[in-house]
C-alpha cells in the first residue's frame, strides 16, 4: 500500500485490490458518464469479479481522508502479454490527478515485474487521456461488434528502467 498526494493536493492511497472490492469496481465501471449514450452497451453488463482481481494485478486509489475508504479510482495490470486492461477514475473524481497517480503507479508495478512497454488499447473518448499521461499511439484496434461495435485507439507506454 503507498499513500501518494494527487497533484491538486488530495491525499489518496492505492493498495491492492481484494475480492470484497469487486462490486464496487463494477459499480465504477457500469457507472462512467464516458460510456454514456452510444458506448452504454459497452458496459452495461461489465463484472469486474473476484476471480478478475485474483488473477489481475488491480490496484485501487481510495481517499485517504475525506470518507476514508471511497473508492476513487482503480486499475488492472495484466503481465502476459503486458497490457493496461483497465483503468477508471469515478466520475466526481476526474481532473484531481487520480488518474495520473494511478497510471505513475501502473508504471512502477510494469517496472518491478520487468516489462519495457504496456499496451492499452483505450476507450475512444480516454484518447486524450492518454496522450498526456505520455503513452504512445500505435495504431487502432477494429471494433469488435456486438460487445465493441467501435474502433479504438491503441497506444503503449514504454517503462523506463530505473
């Protein structure tokens, strides 16, 4: 478990994720206003698991002053092959540096576990969240219909040794 401070100041803690987490990442997930309207279906069935956080390393960000515990934001680091499955900032959390200190956080885990680069393959609208947290465009994923009927930027980020 590490205790960061956002860059607006805000004291938050990530730890790993644990079985109990899993209804509330769901939550998260099925809740973001970035799948509103036409990207809806998209998660609209989404289960982040017990099984997904036992077999991912899933990391979550959670307030570590005011309501001590809520869940801000998390993500989900898959090893083989390296790839950044999953990360979600909850709504009234976004542009407080969450996800910013969620991605720094992914990157020293890729690090430790000795992977040079981590692909993510983005939800269209995150597109630009990515860009500035610094990863690298690589091309466009073709959508995937029924579940993606969308294509979707894909980008890398490449894990500096330290």
């Amino acid at each position: 478990m590490s205790s960061r401070t956002s860059p607006l100041g805000r004291s938050v803690t990530i730890r790993r994720a644990v079985a109990r987490d899993a209804r509330r990442l769901t939550r998260l997930v099925r809740g973001s206003a970035a799948y509103d309207g036409k990207y809806a279906a998209a998660v609209a069935d989404y289960r982040v698991g017990p099984d997904y956080i036992e077999a991912h390393r899933t990391f979550v960000a959670v307030d570590a002053v005011e309501n001590a515990g809520r869940v801000l934001g998390f993500y989900s680091l898959v090893l083989d092959p390296p790839e950044l499955d999953l990360l979600f900032v909850a709504d009234e959390a976004q542009g407080r540096g969450i996800g910013r200190l969620l991605v720094a956080h992914m990157e020293s885990e890729a690090r430790a576990a000795g992977l040079h680069r981590v692909k993510v393959v983005s939800h269209p609208p995150a597109e630009g969240f990515y860009d500035r947290a610094g990863a690298v465009r690589t091309g466009t994923a073709p959508a995937n219909p029924p579940a993606v009927p969308w294509d979707r930027p894909e980008f890398e980020f490449h894990i500096a040794s330290e």
